[in-house]
C-alpha cells in the first residue's frame, strides 16, 4: 500500500519526536512492503521564520495532497505573546488545518509496567486503564457566535455562545456507538443536561440512538460527576463521548492516569473523502527540554499506530506498532525522564524498533 503523509514537525520537540515516529513507521512500512511517500514541511514558528506565516502556502497544499497529517506541536509560550492572538501559531495552523474535522479520539491505557507512575492507589487501577474518549471538535463554546468582548472599560462584557445541532451531536455519537461496538461495548456519554439546552438535546439524541445498538451498555453521565469518577474508578470506562469543551477537560485529565502526558495518541477525523485525517500527540512543544533528547516519543509513535488503523486501514500493522511499544514501556528499561527513567528520545525509538 502506498502511504502518503504530509509530517509537520512543527516546533520544539516536535522536530525529536516526529523523526522518531517516522523511524518506526519507516521500519514497519519495510516489513510490511508498503510504500512510504512522506512530504516535509514548515508549520508554527519554524514556519513563521522562514515564511513570515505559521501556515504558508505551500505547507496547505502538501497538506491538501496527503491522505493524513502527522504533526509534531507548535508554539513557544514566550514568541507566542509577541504576537496578536489571531496570529499565533496555534490558532493560525491548528485550527485550520482540522477544519472540517469533528471527532477527536484521544486514546489513554496505562500499562501494568508503570501502574506505579499513576497518581492513583493501586486498588483503584489494578484492573487496568484503557479508555477511549471520543470529543466533538468543531461546536460548542469554541466556535459558537456570538462571541467576544465589547464596551468602555469598566463595563465590558463577555459573551460566549455554546451551540449544537442535533446533525452535529448524531455524527459524533455515531462515532462513539461504533467505535464501543469494536471494543469492550461500553459508552459512557457526558454532559450536563440538568442545566444546559445542549445537553438536554445531547441526552435526547444519546438516548435515541441507544435504542439502534442493543449490543453497547450506555451510562449518561454529568460532566462534574464524570472527572470526578474519571478519578474513582477509572477501570470501568470503555468509551466516553462528549462535547467539546467538556471533551478538553476531561482528556486531559485522563492523561495523566497513565503517567505521563507524553504517551497518548490522538486522532483527528472527519467525513471519509472529507478534509485530511490531522494526527498528533496531546502534549504541546515543550520548549524547556527542546533539542536535549529527552522528548518521550511513545505517544508520536502511537500516534503513527492510529493513523495506520483509521486512516490506511492497515490494523495489523497498527497493532505490530502498539504491541512494540507496550513491551518497551512494561520493559522499564528503557523510559524516558517523565516516566522515571534516564533514556533519551532516540533510545526509545531504537527499543521500540528492536521490538517489533
């Protein structure tokens, strides 16, 4: 098969942890006898340097040709405030390069080998931690209108408008249903119904389509209780679908069940022959430890699994990638800083590889 990809390294570490990624996709493509056609270009501030622009033009169009994106972060928090807030690198390339893209599946384990680097008493993790949550990417508080500020100082104010169509909430449930159905057949769907219109509309629409997938156990669940729970008993979600600022929140807390914000995966998908499937890890640039080879490449290199699956549908050779990284993490021998060991982000690659 032919893999085409545009790769955005984009700033900071992402420059370590995408060449890391790419090495290991570029093992198992060979073991596999696909085709690996990857195209480089600038994005962030390592485009704004060279370009004048986070996302130029000639970075749209690799982008528009590939069949997904794999991106490294963008944004260096003290560059970034030089900048008007249109203009930063984040929102410049980020949002545009989602555009069109609705579900967002972040996906969090934490592997028996390093239960003790979860913040949470062993009883409340010893049957294991593997959750995907699935967050609806383009409504809600983010883009809703009207939105901003206005009026003299001193009396400004502030509106932000949360808004959801029944479509919008069908197709991102939609996603949530059957991705429980290739799992363990549990979905828990969130919101907060008790008080917001687009909850209750969330809720309805959840309960309506339940009734289509007898096989999946649905819990509803209010966004409060949900990250409350996320912290008591974690081993029992299978599945959890949301909205978008909710789906912020909570998957971010959820990375840190598993130790380290460094190890999950995410996904960006939208209509299939839609815009370009957009994979990246979760964490940001991390400027503080760029260039030092100490970057933990494992959620870039998961990341690369979920692109094979969802995007190439090549799922043996996502599975080869996960099962590869797992032994490595289990191993212990070989983690990088934030999980308590002393490797760099090369000799994760390297494990990694030798492991497949």
């Amino acid at each position: 098969m032919k893999i085409d990809i545009a790769v955005l390294p984009g700033d900071g570490i992402g420059a370590e942890v995408v060449a890391a990624a790419m090495a290991v996709l570029e093992k198992v493509a060979s073991m596999s006898g696909h085709q690996l056609n990857p195209v480089y270009a600038d994005v962030g501030w390592a485009a704004i340097d060279k370009h004048g622009t986070a996302l130029p033009e000639a970075t749209r169009e690799i982008c528009r040709k590939s069949r997904a994106i794999l991106f490294g972060a963008v944004g260096l928090p003290d560059r970034d405030k030089t900048l008007p807030q249109a203009q930063r690198p984040e929102r410049v390339a980020l949002l545009e390069l989602r555009k069109g893209l609705f579900a967002n599946l972040r996906h969090v384990v934490l592997p028996p080998g390093l239960a003790n680097r979860c913040p949470l008493k062993t009883e409340l993790i010893s049957a294991g931690i593997d959750i995907m949550i699935i967050r609806e990417l383009t409504g809600g508080l983010y883009y809703g209108k009207p939105q901003g500020i206005s009026g003299p100082p001193g009396t400004r104010v502030a509106v932000d408008t949360m808004a959801y169509s029944e479509a919008e909430i069908e197709r991102i449930l939609k996603i949530g249903f059957e991705t429980a159905l290739k799992r363990r057949r549990r979905l828990t769907s969130v919101d907060k119904a008790n008080i917001l219109a687009t909850s209750q509309l969330w809720r309805e629409t959840a309960i309506r389509m339940a009734k289509d997938y007898p096989d999946v156990t649905v819990e509803h669940m209010y966004v409060d209780n949900a990250s409350m729970q996320l912290l008591r008993r974690p081993t029992e979600f299978d599945v959890i679908v949301t909205e978008n600022t909710f789906g912020d929140i909570l998957s971010d807390e959820a990375s840190m069940l598993c130790g380290s914000i460094g190890l999950v995966p995410s996904a960006c998908l939208g209509i299939p022959g839609g815009a370009v499937p957009f994979y990246e890890p979760i964490h940001g640039s991390a400027p503080d430890i760029a260039g030092q080879n100490k970057a933990n490449p494992i959620g870039t290199i998961l990341t690369v699994a979920m692109m094979l699956r969802y995007t190439f549908g090549l799922e043996p050779d996502a599975k080869m990638i996960e099962k590869a990284a797992f032994e490595v993490l289990n191993g212990g021998k070989t983690l990088t800083g934030d999980l308590g060991g002393t490797a760099g982000c090369t000799q994760v690659a390297d494990a990694v590889m030798a492991a497949l």
